[in-house]
C-alpha cells in the first residue's frame, strides 16, 4: 500500500485520472453547442467517450469489490454490528 501523497497523486495522473475526466465531460453540451447533434450521435467521438465511462464503472465496481472483500472491513463489521444493542 502506498501512502506517499505524491507517489499516489502521480500514479493517479499517468492512469485513471483521464479516463475520470473525460467520463465526467458534458459532452452533449459540448458537442449541441458546436456540432450538429445529427452528425455527431453515431460518431466514434461519441462511442469513445461511452467506453470511457464504461471504463469508470469497472473501476468503481472493482473498488467496491475490494472493499467488500477486506479484512479490515469485514472486522469492522462484525464489531459495529455486535456493539448495536
């Protein structure tokens, strides 16, 4: 695990932070302020910027998965859901 901020901020900006970015893009905005929205609704632009976010759902689905799956988590668990009565 690494927990250097800027070890972990570099790591983010070489890997998902453009995949984040570009999925959280308005791109109908963009595109019906300056495209015909006709032409653009099959284009590849389009289809990339899907895959895109199709992309940040893995990865959020991915973190949930670990998350679930953690032993700190699981403990965690069991303590708060013994110490509710």
């Amino acid at each position: 695990m690494i927990f250097d901020r800027q070890e972990i901020a570099t790591q983010y900006l070489l890997g998902w932070f453009w995949i984040d970015f570009l999925s959280t893009m308005p791109v109908g905005l963009i595109f019906d302020n300056f495209v015909n929205a006709d032409l653009l609704r099959g284009s590849k632009v389009v289809k990339l910027i899907r895959f895109f976010k199709l992309l940040r759902i893995v990865k959020i689905s991915k973190v949930t998965f670990n998350v679930k799956n953690n032993d700190l988590t699981k403990t965690m668990y069991k303590f708060f859901k013994q110490n509710q009565g």
